[in-house]
C-alpha cells in the first residue's frame, strides 16, 4: 500500500512541476496541461530504456579485471596494494 502511495505521490509531483514550468514559460494553462501529461507519460516510457543502458554498463563493470588485478598481475604489486588500502 505504501508503494503506491509514494507512486502515486512522484506521479503527482512529476505533473505538478511539468505544469509549473512550463506555465511559468508560456503563461498558457492549455500547454501547462499538456506538457503536465506528456512528462510522465515520457518518463514511463524512456524509464525501462534508461534502466537497460545502466544495467549494461555495470555488467560492463563487473566484467572487466579490477584496476588492482590490473597492477598485480603487471608486477606492481606496491601499487596494487597501496590502492586497495586507500579504497
């Protein structure tokens, strides 16, 4: 229940600033109104496609051997750890 209380609460906050900002561009309720159900309705779309690309660079992240790995297998062992310590 709380989870769509606080949906329904950044719904509503989305709507209100979209309708806010643009009012206060265009001085336009009718462009206000428009632009208030065109944000979410854009943010609900482009959302999943935001969330793939960072899903896709963290397992880009998680792929690659660590900066450290890196330096101990290069024979820097010193400055392997020293990183590790100041991580």
């Amino acid at each position: 229940m709380l989870t769509l209380v606080q949906k329904t609460s950044q719904v509503l906050l989305h709507m209100s600033v979209a309708f806010g900002v643009t009012y206060g561009f265009t001085g336009s309720l009718a462009v206000g109104g428009v632009a208030a159900i065109v944000e979410p309705v854009c943010n609900v779309m482009l959302l999943p496609l935001h969330d793939r690309v960072w899903q896709r660079i963290r397992e880009r992240l998680a792929s690659r051997p660590s900066n450290v790995a890196k330096r101990c297998a290069a024979g820097h062992a010193g400055a392997a750890a020293a990183a590790v310590m100041h991580s």
